[in-house]
C-alpha cells in the first residue's frame, strides 16, 4: 500500500512539471484538443483570409463584398427611396406622404429636426427660413435659396421636398449622405412646423408651385 502511494505521489509531482511548462514559465503546456483550443479567428462580415480560405472561398462560387443584399433595409432603417432623379421621379414624389405624420412630434424629436435643419439647411435658407441663411447673406452664394415662407414653396408637396433634399435640385447638391432617410421627413416635419401649420396642397397647386419654384 505505502509502495502504491508512493508511486502515485511521483507520478503526480512529475504530471505537475510536465504541466507547469519550461523553466522560464513561458510554455502553456500541452492543450488537450488544440483544434478547439487554437480555433481559427473568423471575423464577422469579414473577409477572414486566413491561410488562403477568402480565395478558396472565391473558386468557389462564394463572393463577400461586404455589401447589403439588394432590397434589403438595415434594422431601425426605412425604406431606401426608390424615384429616380429625374423629372419624372421629380412628379411621382408628389404622391409621397411623409411616414412621419402619424407619429406624435415629441420636444425632443424636434429639437433634433431643428439641430439638424441648422446644420444642413439654416446656411442657405436660414434660420427663420426666409432664404436668408449667411451663405447667400455673406454674397458668397450667387442663386437666391428658396424661402420656405412663400406660397409657392409651401404649397410644395412633402414628397417634393423629400425628392430635392435627397438627390439635389439645380445648384442645391444633394444630402442624402448627410442625412438618413428618417432624419429628411424630420427636417421637412420641423419645416412645416415653422410654416405656420402649411401642409401638402392639392395636385393642381403643387404642379404649379414646381414649375415656379426656384429651389
């Protein structure tokens, strides 16, 4: 029995050294079922060209190019706009409503609207949206920027609104990359709001105000 005992103390002290690694400390010892250990780092929605497997990945058919599945919408995302830029897809935003208006305009959405109109839109239109921001003020910007004020400009649709906000109109660039779909009907929401409770005319009206406008 002392024997046994003995016996398993050595082969116990031994199985400690063989664990504990070199002398230096620096060995981890021998890791039972290192393919799981020392698993490959796959990186999600990366290219993960580990060891050559993005290449083997590409002969086979498998091509990630890190973009969106065409017709998709990213979570808490709209809907991407769909009119092209054009006249045409100019006309067809007239039937657009904004999505916006059957939500309740809580204070703190519209501060937000109001930052960003500021931001994006209050250098040339504005403050007050008379079209009198400090770019055109300041004699830096030739085109006079449309005043939100006027009949003409309020009879236009939000649909319209959305359209030139999202791909530009005449010497207004575009700012679809500044502002997200969502923060563009919160724009013109805080727009209307400041027009004095001006909404979406009648069609007759609004083709009328777009052939005038001088956006």
């Amino acid at each position: 029995m002392k024997r046994i005992l003995i016996a398993a103390g050595v082969f116990s002290l031994a199985l400690g050294f063989v664990s504990c690694g070199g002398a230096k400390g620096d060995d981890p010892g021998r890791a039972y079922m290192p393919d799981m250990y020392y698993s490959r780092a796959y990186e999600t929605y990366g290219y993960n060209d580990v060891e050559g497997e993005f290449d083997s990945l590409k002969r086979r058919g498998i091509n990630y190019t890190g973009v969106p599945v065409p017709g998709t919408v990213a979570r808490g995302e709209m809907i991407s706009y769909h009119l092209t830029n054009d006249s045409a897809g100019l006309a067809a935003a007239n039937s657009l409503k904004n999505p916006l208006d059957s939500m309740a305009a809580t204070k703190a959405a519209m501060r937000e609207a109001e930052r960003l109109y500021l931001i994006y839109c209050g250098v040339c239109h504005g403050d007050k949206l008379d079209g009198n921001g400090p770019l055109p003020a300041g004699g830096a910007y030739a085109p006079v920027p449309a005043n939100f004020t006027a009949p003409n400009i309020k009879a236009l649709s939000d649909g319209h609104y959305f359209h030139v906000i999202t791909y530009g109109i005449r010497t207004m660039g575009s700012y679809a990359s500044q502002l997200t779909p969502e923060e563009r009907w919160w724009v013109i929401k805080y727009i209307r709001s400041k027009q004095g409770g001006g909404s979406t005319a009648d069609s007759t009206a609004t083709k009328a105000a777009t052939d005038s406008t001088k956006k």
